[in-house]
C-alpha cells in the first residue's frame, strides 16, 4: 500500500503556470524622480531591482533591495520607466511609469515664479496631459491667470500634493549643468523646449494654447481709442533697452501714429505723453488691456509673453538672450547682430541673477550692454511699421 501511495507522485512535474504570492510587494512612484519602495516581513531575504529605460530598451540601475527599503534614481526628467524586481531568477514584479501614470493622478508642478515661464510652459504642460489622458493637476504661481486658459488642469498653490498623487514632476530653470535635473543644457534649447527635455514632449516651434480665455475676450476695454501696450522694465538690468532716450523716441512715434501709449508694467515711468497704467494692478486687467490693444512692445519679459498667450504681435527689443529661446509667433524681434549678444544663452556662462548689472562680457567698460544700446530708435520703428503691414493693414 505504501509503495502504490509514492507511484501516484512518480510522474507528475511542475506546473508552469503555478505561481506563489511572493511575500513582498512593491510600490512604484514618480516624486522627482523614480521611487520604489520593498515592502513585506522583515525575515525574507533582498532581492535585485532594476530600472530600464524602455525607449532605449537598455538597463539604467540594477540593485539590491529587501523589506523597509526604497530604490530611488537621481534622474528627474520623465523618462518611460520600467521597473522589474526578482527573486533569483524568477520575476515577482514589474511595472511601468506610462501605465501607472494613464491610471492614476499626475501633478505638475511649475518650480518658478515667473510670469514668463508658467506661461511659456503650460501649452507644454498640456501637450503632456493630452498625449498620457492623465487626471493631472498643476500647482504655480499664477493660478487665476493659467485657470482661464486650461479648462481641462486643476490649478492649486505651490507645494498642494493631493492625496493618491502617483507622479510628481518638477518643471523649473534648475541648475544648468546638472544632467540628472535636464536633458540637455537649457542655455541651448528654447524656454519651451526646456519644460519639454522634462516632460518627454518636443516642441517643433511654438506650443501655443489656441483659444483665448473667454473672460478676457468677452471684456471691455478700459482705454478709449486706438493705442499699443509697452513695458521697459525687468527683473534683469541686462534685459532693458539701453539706447539713451529710446522709450521716449518710440513712445513720440507711435503718437505720431494716431496710437495711445498705455504702460502696462509694475515700475513706475518717467516717459511722458503715455497713459500710466503702472503700478498693483491685477493681473488679469493687464491681460485685458494688452488684449485690447493693437500690439505689445517690450523686452524679454514676462509681460511679452502675455501678449504672446493672447494672441497679439509683440515687438520685442532684446539682445540679452538668442532669438531661439523666445516665442516666434508675431514676434518682431529687434537684435543687433553685429555686437556682443545673446549671453544668456550661452553654455559657457552662468547667468546671475543677483548681480543686476550682470554682463559678463563687457562689465565695467564702454561697451557694457552694448547688445541694446546699438539697437536705435529707428530700428524699432522699422519693426513696428513691418508689424502694421502684416497685421492692421
């Protein structure tokens, strides 16, 4: 009898198909960068991770993990992550980032607090929304402006994580020479294109949002009669137009023109012959006054941009950045070539911010800030008379 009992199990074999639940479980997460954490008893033996980019089909880290542990990457760009875990030889997990983040709740979240940047980066932010159909929410600075524009993204404030956010990614101008914060050098490539090096988006020219908010549109304008919107003023002394006297000339110009000069920007004036919108006055009213204006002047600022979002030619005055890194779309950008300019996108200098006087070619000569002050009154009018043409003839 006992030997017909041990026949029974003589032939049979393994079945493939068989598999026991592995004590451990592991959850996967974007939060700046790839996170795995091992969760499971204490007792059970590590086992080897692994973290392959699935574009390149190529493993980018291999390790050891056990219960209580995390495996996290250092790169912080979206890259289309997949994440295996074995026992041995046997596979007891895997995953990929695309698939978690098509299922589950996405925040993006925009690091600066330019004007300029949030609104150059979130036509790429929902570039990315639309391709990964995510639930996606995005915390900036500039909430009630944005929240007009993008119907489809909940706005909330800087630092707000909601709870069972799966992937959280940080959109900013970090350090430049970092390759784990961006893909590329940012001083080389377009603003846009460098949320995009972030997002795993590419940016083929503008990324324009293709509507302009309804609230703005629909309004009324505030200044009577015909007239253009300027702004002179930055943050970064480098940014202004350094011809002596230049605002004045262009402001004379345009009254020439039949046009109102409205100032739109923070800082006070001194130009005169101008209606002085300077001052705290809300955003959304200088979107409104730029929207009802023929065109925008101004430099490479964060009110450029504006107009740009709404739509409106801008002539920009600027030879402290390469034309490459701003909006083409109705731009009429004025650059002397034929002088020192486009420091800031170059790959060999660290911009300072904290140094107004920043020009880190010709500081404390003759020259210093000479990509502007070349740039002359006639210049600009010869823009702003090819913008007439082409757009309120």
């Amino acid at each position: 009898m006992k030997n017909r009992g041990l026949k029974v199990y003589e032939n049979l074999s393994k079945s493939k198909d068989v598999r026991f639940r592995h004590p451990y479980t592991f959850d996967l997460r974007f939060d700046y960068g790839p996170v795995v954490d091992c969760i499971g008893p204490s007792n059970t033996k590590p086992c080897t991770i692994k973290f392959k980019d699935l574009d390149k089909n190529s493993y980018a880290y291999t390790g050891e993990t056990s219960s209580g542990l995390y495996t996290q990457l250092f790169r912080k760009w979206f890259t289309n992550w997949g994440v295996e875990a074995y026992d041995g030889d046997d596979l007891i997990y895997k995953e990929d980032l695309e698939t978690l983040m098509r299922g589950g709740k996405v925040c993006i979240s925009i690091d600066s607090s330019s004007l300029g940047d949030s609104l150059a980066w979130m036509p790429v932010i929902e570039k990315f929304r639309v391709k990964y159909d995510c639930d996606l929410y995005a915390t900036t600075f500039w909430n009630e402006l944005l929240s007009l524009y993008y119907s489809n993204i909940q706005f909330q404030p800087p630092g707000y994580r909601e709870p069972k956010t799966n992937v959280t990614i940080g959109v900013g101008w970090y350090e430049e020479t970092d390759r784990d914060r961006h893909k590329r050098d940012p001083r080389t490539i377009s603003l846009q294109q460098v949320a995009g090096d972030i997002l795993g988006i590419e940016v083929d020219g503008d990324v324009l949002n293709e509507k302009v908010p309804d609230l703005i549109k629909n309004s009324s304008p505030s200044i009577e009669g015909k007239y253009v919107c300027i702004a002179m003023d930055s943050t970064a002394n480098a940014k202004h137009w350094h011809y002596p006297g230049g605002w004045q000339d262009i402001t004379d110009y345009l009254n020439s023109l039949g046009y109102k000069v409205v100032v739109v920007q923070k800082q006070e004036t001194n130009i005169k012959n101008v209606v002085d919108k300077t001052g705290d006055i809300s955003i959304l009213q200088r979107a409104i006054d730029i929207y009802h204006s023929d065109f925008f002047v101004g430099i490479g600022s964060g009110l450029s941009w504006l107009a740009w979002s709404l739509h409106k030619p801008v002539v920009m005055i600027s030879g402290f950045s390469d034309p490459n890194c701003e909006f083409k779309n109705k731009n009429y950008r004025v650059i002397e070539r034929n002088v020192c300019h486009g420091c800031f996108n170059d790959s060999s200098i660290k911009f300072d911010k904290g140094d107004w006087n920043w020009c880190p070619r010709l500081k404390n000569t003759e020259r210093m800030f000479e990509c502007t002050k070349s740039i002359t009154p006639s210049m600009v009018a010869d823009h702003i008379q090819n913008l007439i043409k082409d757009h309120l003839s």
